[in-house]
C-alpha cells in the first residue's frame, strides 16, 4: 500500500521476546520482497512484564480459540510499536507511519481495533486506563523517588501511604 502510494519503505519490527520467531520471519521476508530501503530490528523483551502466553512461560499457549480477550494478547504491544516507530520516522524525516494491524482478523484483541489506532489506550484489555502523572515535570532530578516513576496498584487512599 505504502509502495503503491509512492513512499520509499523503512520496515521496523520488534522481537519483544515473544515465543516464537514466525512474525519477525515473516517481516524480513514481506521487507525483502516489497523492496524496503531497510528493515529494522528492535529488541524490547516485553517477557519481564509477562501477562501473555506469547511473553510467559507460565501461561500455556491454547490449542483452540477461547472466548473473549486471548491469552496470546500482548498488553500495549501495538502502542509501544507505535511509539517506536514514531521515534525512528522523526529519526529518518518520515512524514507517513503505516502500521500492519488488521480488524478484521482481529481474534478479539483490544489493541487491534481500529478505535485503539485513533486512541491507544482504548486498546487496553481493561476498561480505564491508569491515571498519567508526571510529578518529575516540577522537580529537580536529585529529589525524585522511585516511587514517583512507576505504575502503582491500589486505591487512592492506597496511593497516599
């Protein structure tokens, strides 16, 4: 579609440490054969998260179709190849990000529906996604405490502590 619209192709995947290598593979080959100026590789094991048979071990990988959200769902994978790919088309001048999600075929996926293209955290398997804070944008570096940069789980009286 990119090539048919004119556009030189930069191909980038991701191996996010997912079990198997049949999506990487089947990139470089669609790269090769469509003429990309390059094709890129990033690794971002998303395994130290887990939550996904395709990122944990512990997670059995089904033989069969299941009803609702699969177990193979990867959270924010598509957004954080969004985000990537975001940084690398600044890097290279790209004025155009074409991503290969398809709704279709999208096996119940919340981050493959087309609502979640236009609004990534409409993409998340649970129904709110977690409040942004920022309290590092007033803060000298030297003040920060790690609990200021990570996610934290609980209720709001939970968050005063």
């Amino acid at each position: 579609m990119a090539r048919a619209e004119g556009y030189d192709c930069h191909a980038l995947s991701v191996n996010y440490g997912q079990r198997h290598s049949s999506e990487l593979d089947a990139a470089n080959r669609v790269a090769q054969v469509l003429g990309a100026v390059e094709h890129r590789v990033i690794h971002l094991d998303l395994r130290v998260f887990g939550g996904s048979a395709l990122t944990d071990d512990a997670i059995a990988v089904p033989e069969a179709e299941t009803p609702g959200i699969p177990v193979t769902y990867v959270p924010a994978r598509n957004t954080l190849m969004l985000a990537l790919a975001l940084g690398y088309a600044e890097v290279i001048g790209a004025s155009d990000l074409f991503i290969g999600v398809n709704a279709v075929d999208y096996s119940g996926y919340p981050d493959c529906r087309p609502e979640s293209q236009a609004r990534p955290a409409a993409g998340r398997a649970r129904p709110s996604p977690p409040h942004r804070r920022r309290p590092c944008t007033s803060r000298r570096f030297p003040t920060l405490r790690c609990a200021d940069v990570l996610p934290v789980h609980g209720t709001n009286a939970d968050r005063r502590r």
